[in-house]
C-alpha cells in the first residue's frame, strides 16, 4: 500500500511542477503570436475539410461512376481537350507500393518500431512512407493516366499554360479541339 501512495504523489508532484510553467507561446519575427481556434464539427464529428476528404474518395471509388476531364488552355479559355473518365484520373507517381524501403524486420534497424511494416514478396520492410487515404503511396504528376468510358487508356503529359478540370458531371463549354469521347467510325 505504501509503494502505491509513494508513486501516486510522485506523480501529483511531477504534473504539478511540468503544470506549473505554460509553455511560451509561438512567435514570429514581428512579435505576432500563434492562436489557436476551435473548428466546429458537424454532428458526424468531422470539420468540413475532413468530410471534403472523405466525400472525394467515395465518389472516386464509386462502383461504375464517370468523370469529364477538360483541358483549358490558360491563354484563351479554349477547351484543348475533353475525355469521360472510367473512376478517376490517376498521377504517374501513384504506387501500390512504397518507393523505398529500409531493411528487412529486424535486420539492420535500430528499433523494431522504426518505419511502417509493408509486406513485399515474402518479406516484411521498413519504410517511412505512409499509405495514404487512396490506398497507395507516391505523389501527383508529371503525367495522368485514365480509362475512358470506353475502356481506352489515356495519358496526358501535363506542360505550361493547362488548365485541368475535372467534373462528376458534364459542364458546357464551347469548342473542343480534340474530343476523345467522340467515336470516329473507327
């Protein structure tokens, strides 16, 4: 009984000295200091930036869902070019699997807990990189790929002066100069 007192007011007293010096605020070069603000949550729980996230990927991996892509030319507002999309368009970038990893489990890791596990082949690594909401790793550009509603693969190499717009739904636009989803007899 009495090792349990003991350890309890150590822990009274170390919260109260860490309790009683706040730490000091950010603050900038100019002398502003950081704040910070409640965000109100719906009754989901979630701040309208997560419930953004969330929507967007259900509507990305909506079973049969098609997408128009359009690419605007920054100079004169001309639509260069229009395509359906089958699902979503997708970055070169993107993997399944993680650009780099550390070691095999146990081998040549300080700690069994440094990295995130990711099975490969019959091995487990380490790697730093986290999956991300999509369930792949990588990052966006330099080129997109996508199906049509055709079933015909797409890639566009994305250069100065583009505009890429992409809509569940159909927008009215004038000319297309190059219209992908049009069949051509072929």
């Amino acid at each position: 009984m009495r090792r349990h007192t003991f350890i309890s007011l150590s822990a009274v007293l170390i919260l109260a000295v860490v309790g009683c010096t706040p730490p000091e605020p950010t603050e900038a070069a100019s002398g502003v200091q950081a704040i910070s603000v409640d965000v109100p949550v719906s009754v989901t729980g979630l701040t309208v930036e997560q419930q953004n996230v969330a929507d967007r990927l259900q509507l990305d991996n909506a079973p049969g869902a098609i997408k128009h892509l359009y690419v605007i030319s920054a100079w004169s507002g001309d639509v260069l070019l229009y395509s359906t999309v089958r699902g979503k368009v997708t970055s070169s970038g993107k993997r399944l699997t993680p650009t780099s990893v550390a070691a095999i489990d146990g081998e040549y890791i300080r700690n069994a807990h440094e990295g995130l596990p990711v099975q490969l082949g019959n091995s487990i690594y380490r790697t730093g990189e986290v999956l991300q909401d999509d369930g792949t790793y990588g990052s966006s550009i330099p080129y997109l790929y996508w199906w049509d509603a055709q079933g015909v693969n797409h890639q566009h190499y994305v250069s100065g002066g583009q505009i890429l717009h992409i809509s569940d739904q159909p927008i009215s636009v004038g000319e297309v100069r190059i219209n992908l989803s049009v069949d051509n007899g072929n």
